[in-house]
C-alpha cells in the first residue's frame, strides 16, 4: 500500500474531479477553515481543564458538578458523531460543516457570557451539538477538496497535528487565558475564529456532490443512546464508583443498544454505518488504536495539570507552558509523517510510536512529591510527544485514504467516535483507580501531596497497560499490495 511512494495509490484511490470541485488554488486555502475548525473542536477538550477552579469559584460549582464543565461537551459530541458524519454524505458536508460551527460559535458565545453553573453546563451541551455536526465533516471536506494522493497525504497528516497537539496547546492557552484574564475568555477565544471559520468556508469551500438516499433513523437512534447510555456511565463511574445501580443499567443498556445497532447496519440497504467500513485489516487496525490512544493519554493531561499545580505550586499559566514540549514535538513529528510514511509503512510508525508512548508513561509512574519539572517531567513528555505524533498521525491517513467517496462522513464520524468513546472511558476507568489508591494512602494518613502522587502513579501504570495494548495491535499491521487498496 505505502512501498514505493504514494503515486501508486493515485490509480486506485482518487475518484475523478468532478465539476463541482473547487479549483487547485482554493481546495489548498480550503484547509484553512478546515483545520482551524479542528483545533477549536479539540481545544475545547482540555482548555477548560486549568481554569476550572475558577470556574468553580464564579459560578458556585459544587466538587461534583464541576465534572460536568469537561463532560457535557465530550459527552454530546462522543454519542452524536456519526450520526453528524452521515448527516453530511446526505445533506451536504460543507452545509452540516457550517451549521456546525455556527452552533458552537453561538455557544461558546452563551457560555462566556453564563451567570450560573446550570447556563455553563447547557452552553457546553450546545457546543457539542455544534461540535458533532461540524467534526465529522471536517475529515470528508479534505477528503473530497483535496484530490490529489500526495497533497491528500500531507492534509490528513496536517489534520493529525492539529488533532494531537490541540490537546496539548488547549492546556497552554487555557492557562494563559486565565491567568492575563478570565476563564471567560476560554470561551469567547472561539467566537473571533468561529466567524472567520463561517467566512473562509463560504468563500473558498465548494459542496461535494450529495448522495441521495434516506437516512438510517434506527440506526441513528439505536447509535446514539447506545454511546450515550456508554459514554454516561463511565463519566458517572468516575465520580459515584462502579458499584451505583445507575452505572450498572445505563452501561447495560448502553451495550444492548450498540448490539441492536450493530445487528440494524446489517440489514438496512442505506446504513448510518457501513459495517465494510470496520473490516479491511489496516483500516479496523487503525480504528482500534484510534480507541486504545486516547485512553492511554488522557490521563497524562489529567493527572498531571493537578500534579504540576499542587505539588510543583505553578501558576495556571506555568502549567499551561509545562505542556509545550509535548505539544511541540507532536505537532513536528506529524508533519513529517507524509515524508516517513511512504518509506517505511504505517506498521514502523505505529510500533515505534506506541513504544515511545509506553516509556513515557512507565517514566511517570516515577514521580515523587520531591520531583521537579526538568528532571522528572520534560522527558516523559517529550517522549510522550514524539510517541503520539507517529502512533496517531498514520491513523488518519490509512482510515480515510482506502475509504469510498460516499462513506468519507461516516468514516470520520467513526474515526472521531473512537475517539471520544476511548478518552472518556480511558479517564473514566484510571479516575477509578485514583480514587481508590489515593483513598489507601489518606487512610495511612499520608500527606496530600503524597495522595494525589500515589493516585496518579497507579492510574500511569494502567495507561502504560492500555499502551501495551495498543503497541500489540500496531505489531499486526501489514503492508498491503498495491492493489489491495482497491479491494478495501
């Protein structure tokens, strides 16, 4: 698939040009909006993580509610994903792409401006609504604008740093944000970039050509309560613990519903998902690590913004900045994956990417309370950040490149679906294992800095598990024949 450069794809992979294609010049521009629409999607994720407690301050939060400034936004947009996705094959990607963003821009907007916990808590539910339309279209748009293999390449891998290193740069201007400000201003930064996103894509972003069929409303249905009922349940976890009735019936019934909708895709003649899209080998091997990744590195930022605040004594600022290494070498490493992939294969990459990530994360189960940044942190997330960058920036190339036309929405509804389901799972399960660690040591009446120390090593001990797991599916990646695209 990847030997002998990329031109050997262009015969099998790129549909012809039709007429409503935007010219050569404009589907470069195009990217653009496309990608500063992604890094506001994916800075929302962990910007709101440093201003928290002052968000917690203004608006009254009580400890557990305040869970909810992080998880109603990831929750909406985790269980509505594909549903966006095929939402934009049938009515117009560029159309869902725009209502999305305009809808997220209009929230961000509200939830600056909220005077209570209850108004923050509705603005981030609306901005994952917007979130959920806008995000899937934005992998189909490069897909469909950009038609050339090697510029396709070069986009998905620019798409990749942006979605990588958005996680690390929310963190940093998060914390710049609040401390030159206000916690306010994580939220009105969007509305500036919104518009201009709106703009840019009226003008420079043409309409691929629709597909005309209905959409799957079971499908739909079935699909998001069944994400729902899963991606509640395990935020609900985290805070009540395993043993709550409510945990138990919404993850049940979350399952039951992915099954029914497993078993709807199979027998409907016009599917949300196509089940085809989950089993060429590359393809469903790169779905799977875009699950295992995420839940792997979420408790990096999580663990360690507390940690870098509490026991270093930083400034939300300082904390910020911490991050920039890793961000930094993520973002690097990915654009240099269109250059690496060709040479040596999307299976050298992942391997060597998931390693990384795992001794990164066994070097955090180090930490001490004596620890400093430059002797304890700066390595691990460095490491942290080469490793991201060649484990996920292939992903995104090797989904999106072997899928057809028709099904680029849906493909990357499911892409971000994993996404998603696997952060918010992965945080989930490691806050679990927090707790009852870090409950152990405040039992022997260690300090609090000790606690939160001996929680968190734990939790990166079980993040290097989940990497372990991901850096044995990596290891089953194959490089394909020229032709075996084709029959993807």
């Amino acid at each position: 698939m990847f030997r002998k450069g990329i031109s050997v794809t262009e015969r099998t992979l790129v549909a012809p040009v039709s007429a409503a294609a935007p010219p050569r010049v404009r589907a470069g521009l195009a990217l653009t909006p496309i990608l500063t629409c992604q890094l506001m999607l994916i800075l929302d994720v962990t910007v709101m993580n440093v201003a928290l407690p002052h968000i917690q301050h203004d608006l009254h939060f009580s400890p557990t509610g305040l869970s909810w400034v992080m998880s109603a936004y990831t929750l909406i947009f985790g269980c509505l994903l594909l549903l966006g996705g095929r939402a934009g094959d049938l009515l117009g990607r560029r159309r869902m792409f725009i209502i999305g963003v305009t809808v997220f821009t209009i929230a961000s907007l509200a939830g600056g401006l909220a005077q209570s916990a209850a108004a923050l808590v509705i603005a981030r539910i609306v901005q994952g609504l917007g979130a959920a339309a806008a995000g899937p279209n934005t992998l189909a748009l490069i897909n469909s604008t950009i038609t050339e293999t090697k510029a396709r390449v070069r986009a998905l891998s620019l798409f990749s740093a942006m979605s990588s290193g958005g996680f690390a740069v929310g963190l940093v201007l998060g914390g710049l944000l609040t401390e030159w400000g206000s916690w306010r201003l994580v939220m009105f930064i969007n509305v500036p970039f919104g518009i201009a996103v709106i703009i840019l894509a009226l003008r420079v972003i043409a309409e691929p050509p629709r597909h005309s069929a209905k959409l799957d409303l079971p499908g739909a249905i079935t699909s998001t309560l069944g994400v729902a009922g899963l991606v509640y349940a395990f935020i609900r976890a985290a805070t009540v613990g395993w043993s709550d009735p409510f945990v138990l019936v919404t993850l049940l019934g979350g399952a039951v519903l992915i099954g029914v909708f497993l078993l709807v895709e199979r027998r409907t003649a016009e599917p949300l998902l196509r089940l085809s899209l989950l089993n060429q080998g590359n393809r469903a091997r790169a779905y799977i690590n875009f699950f295992l990744g995420p839940m792997a590195m979420m408790s990096m930022f999580f663990f360690l913004t507390q940690f870098i605040q509490d026991v270093l004594g930083l400034r939300p600022l300082a904390t910020g900045f911490a991050f920039l290494p890793m961000a930094a070498m993520m973002f690097g490493i990915s654009r240099m994956v269109p250059r690496l992939l060709p040479r040596f294969g999307p299976k050298a990459l992942t391997v060597t990417g998931s390693a990384l990530m795992i001794i990164g994360l066994v070097w955090l189960t180090r930490l001490g309370v004596s620890s400093g940044y430059f002797g304890a942190l700066f390595g691990p997330l460095v490491i942290m950040g080469i490793g991201g960058g060649l484990a996920f920036a292939p992903l995104n190339v090797i989904i999106m490149s072997t899928v057809p036309a028709r099904d680029a929405g849906a493909a990357g509804g499911a892409l971000q679906t994993m996404q998603q389901i696997g952060g918010s799972l992965g945080l989930a399960v490691l806050v679990t294992v927090f707790g009852r660690v870090s409950a152990t040591a405040a039992a022997h009446h260690e300090s609090a800095a000790q606690v939160l120390v001996s929680g968190m090593t734990s939790a990166f001990l079980v993040s290097a598990g989940v990497a372990v797991a991901s850096f044995i599916v990596a290891l089953t990646f194959r490089r394909e024949p020229a032709d075996g695209v084709k029959r993807a």
